[in-house]
C-alpha cells in the first residue's frame, strides 16, 4: 500500500477515536443540566432525555420556584460520567419546587427501574425552612410520593428515603456534609396493582462501574401508584446535577468505556510510525 494512502487511513482511524463519544446507557431518561447561560432559571429549560415538557413551578405546597439556577460545572463522583453543568440553590424560607414530566410514566405495569442523581449541600447545613431539606419527589397522581434525599425532619442529618412530607422514614447511616456530593442510587420495584406495596431500595454513594450492591436501605411500607414525574424539592443550598433512569444499575452508574484510551494510545502510535517511516 502506498504510504501516503496508509497514513491518511491511520490520520482518519485517529480522528474517527477522537470525536467518537462512548456508547450511551440504555436510559429512561437523563437530564445533564447541560444548558447555558450560567446564572439562569432552570424553569423552561428542556434539555436532555425521557421528558415531557421543560422544568416548571411544581411540588406540594411550594410556594417558589424560581431559586434553581444553572451553575458552572458538575459536582464530582469518583469516575462517573458527567456532562455540562448543574443546578444550584440557595437556602429558603419556604418550601420549593420545580417539576418536570416523564415522556412514559413509571409503574404503568409491574416493573424494577433504577434512579440515581449527584446531591451536594452547601453552606451552613440544616440552614433554610424545615431544617433545610434537599432532594427529589417521585411525583404520583394522589398520596403518598416518594422524597428522597435529606429530610427537614427525623434523622435530618442523615440521607434517607421517606414519604414526601416526612412520614415512613428509612434513614441510611451516611451523613449529609456541606461541600461533600453524595450519589443516590435508588432501585424501584413498582408493582401495577394498588393492593401491593411498592419497594424502594436506596444506596448511598455505590462505587460506578462496579457491581450492583447486596444490600441497600429499603422501604416498602405503602404503595406509590404511577410516577408521572420528577421534583426538584428543597428549602436548603444544594447542587444537584446528573438525574438519571435507567433500567439496571450500570444505566445509571456509567463510566467511561474502558477500552477507549487503549485504542486511542495505538491508533496514535501507528500514526506516529507511519509519519517516521515516511520521512524515513
């Protein structure tokens, strides 16, 4: 082969690597929070996956909704996949909300999804309304929904699962630190019929890339119904970034795929050949 032709195929093979994204998880839905500019309202802002709509004023009885804004950045896990920036909010002194609707409702059928997403409290923790909670509403139809997150009530220290309001609480043993990012994987076994309780199996910073956990904070004390959406729902500072759903742990855990830098260390060093042998 000529060695003109060869480099140039070596040159494309390289460059080909270089833009070529790793494959995506199978996703539900995935909100990156990757939208501009810094400092906005996140209300009205529609990107990522699996939604109905854009983010808008929601959540039982909260009364603002425009105190989550686009911050610069993501807050850091480990090796988890990351993208874009994130979504931040000072301490209130009231209740807030903002909502957005799933483009397919979860638990139409009997069915196990996995939700995650990155939580950072920040400044003086258990600061704002009903000691500063912070965390997400599976949002339903009726009562009960599920929050999962830090409470405002109970073990308030503490990452829990609970009814939205406070009532059944299941409380982990990891405490909530301002300026340490939590990541909160939470398996939902959802069940159609209303005469049988729905489970939820918290875990509470799992290693991403490895093996679902054996065990986990569980609750099933109730049943949830259709989960129609997600709230973001907080009286405290936080920064929350990387909402996920998928079907299996790993969907909503990913990494970066693990053969990618070896590929990309060969195909250079090919190049690099094909360059010194033709000059050579």
């Amino acid at each position: 082969m000529n060695t003109m032709i060869r480099t140039t195929l070596i040159a494309s093979f390289v460059f080909a690597l270089l833009i070529t994204p790793p494959a995506s998880a199978a996703l539900i839905a995935y909100e990156p929070f990757d939208d501009a500019p810094v400092g906005s309202d996140v209300q009205g802002k529609a990107g990522g996956l699996g939604f109905s709509g854009g983010w808008r004023a929601g959540g039982f009885n909260a009364s603002i909704s425009n105190n989550f804004d686009i911050a610069n950045g993501s807050p850091t896990f480990g090796n988890l996949l990351r993208e874009g920036n994130s979504v931040s909010t000072p301490a209130v002194g009231a209740i807030s909300g903002i909502t957005r609707d799933l483009a397919s409702p979860l638990g139409q059928a009997d069915s196990t999804v996995y939700l995650s997403f990155l939580i950072q409290p920040q400044g003086a923790l258990h600061g704002g309304a009903f000691n500063g909670f912070m965390g997400l509403t599976l949002e339903s139809a009726g009562e009960p929904e599920l929050y999962v997150g830090k409470p405002g009530g109970g073990a308030i220290d503490r990452w829990a699962l609970e009814d939205r309001g406070g009532s059944r609480q299941h409380a982990s043993s990891v405490l909530t630190q301002s300026g340490s990012t939590a990541l909160l994987v939470v398996k939902a076994e959802l069940f159609a019929s209303p005469n049988i309780n729905d489970k939820f199996t918290l875990y509470v910073n799992p290693t991403p890339g490895e093996a679902e956990p054996a065990s986990g904070i569980v609750k099933q004390d109730a049943a949830f119904g259709v989960v129609q959406g997600m709230t973001l729902y907080s009286s405290g500072a936080m920064q929350f970034d990387e909402l996920r759903i998928g079907q299996t742990f790993a969907d909503v855990t990913p990494v970066p795929e693990p053969g990618s830098f070896g590929l990309l260390t060969v195909g250079f060093a090919a190049f690099a050949a094909a360059i010194w042998r033709r000059r050579k």
